[in-house]
C-alpha cells in the first residue's frame, strides 16, 4: 500500500523515500584530558553534597563539557580526524556510569564535514561496553549503529582517559 502524500499544510511533496543502506565502519582513539593546561573537558556542574562520593574523582551527579580530540591511534601524535563535542554526567551511584551526549565531527579525509551523534549510558567501569549511534550529519545522515568502546588509558590520579571507538553505522 502505498503512503499518501501529505496535502495541505505541511506540503504536497511525495513522501520520501531513502536512498539503500550503507554500513560504515569506523575505528578511532578519544582522548579526554580533564587536568593540565589546556583540559578538552571541563566541569561545569557539580553535587553540593557531603556523603563519601564527593571525594571520588566522578561523583554522582556531575557534569562536563567535552570538546576531545580524536585520533588514527592512541597516541595524540598520530594524527587527529576530528573531535568529540558535547556533554557527559556522571549517573550511576552503584557502578561508575557516564550518560553521554557527544557529535563526533569527522575534519580530515573523505568524513570530512560529516559528525555521527550518541547519545547512551556508558558504564566506563566494564572492560567492553556498548553505546547508541542515534543520528548524523553529512554523509552520515539519518545514521544509526552502536560503538563498543575499550579503554586504552585511565589516568586514576587525574581523570584523564584514552577510549578505543570501534563504531558501526548504518546510514544513506
């Protein structure tokens, strides 16, 4: 059966339908940097509490803004391919859990000007742990997928973290 175009208001327009399915697959290294001179995330909310998790490095309830590079390799040297931006907050009491907002936009090669947005729970404590693609930009518009996410480096001292990216998306 087919859909009816919608008449009147919105538009007399045929309704749309997509280009075939691709599936991309992306791998790369966010480096978030929370402590030294120029941090690429930065606290902007925290818990006005005085229970035992205000003195742990991610206590519940707080909030940062993230502005991270991303990486070819683990290490920051080896060449940057765009950068993460958006939000994280620490929502778990029980296991150390990060809810992220974040656009990761693509700067060099052919992703140049295209982003994949998530938007998940993060439990940053499991050795592997899986987050939601839920949208895009550029080339990757309408995406979905998931990215299962490692980390490379966790900085206990400070907070600064290396975290693998092996991303699947599925786009037009």
């Amino acid at each position: 059966m087919a859909v009816a175009p919608c008449r009147g208001y919105y538009s007399d327009a045929e309704p749309y339908v997509p280009p075939p399915e691709k599936v991309t697959h992306l791998h790369f290294f966010l480096h978030d940097t929370v402590k030294g001179d120029s941090p690429s995330a930065v606290f902007v909310a925290r818990p006005n509490m005085t229970t035992a998790f205000s003195n742990t490095l991610l206590p519940f309830g707080i909030v940062a803004v993230a502005d991270d590079p991303l990486t070819v390799g683990p290490d920051i040297t080896s060449g940057v391919i765009g950068n993460a931006q958006g939000l994280w907050a620490s929502t778990g009491q029980d296991v150390l859990t990060l809810m992220v907002y974040m656009d990761f936009g693509f700067t060099h090669g052919e992703l140049n000007g295209s982003s994949i947005s998530m938007f998940s729970r993060n439990p940053i404590t499991e050795p592997v742990r899986e987050v939601a693609v839920v949208g895009g930009r550029g080339k990757f518009r309408m995406a979905q997928g998931f990215a299962q996410l490692k980390t490379y480096f966790f900085n206990s001292t400070n907070g600064d973290a290396i975290v693998e990216y092996n991303v699947t998306v599925i786009h037009y």
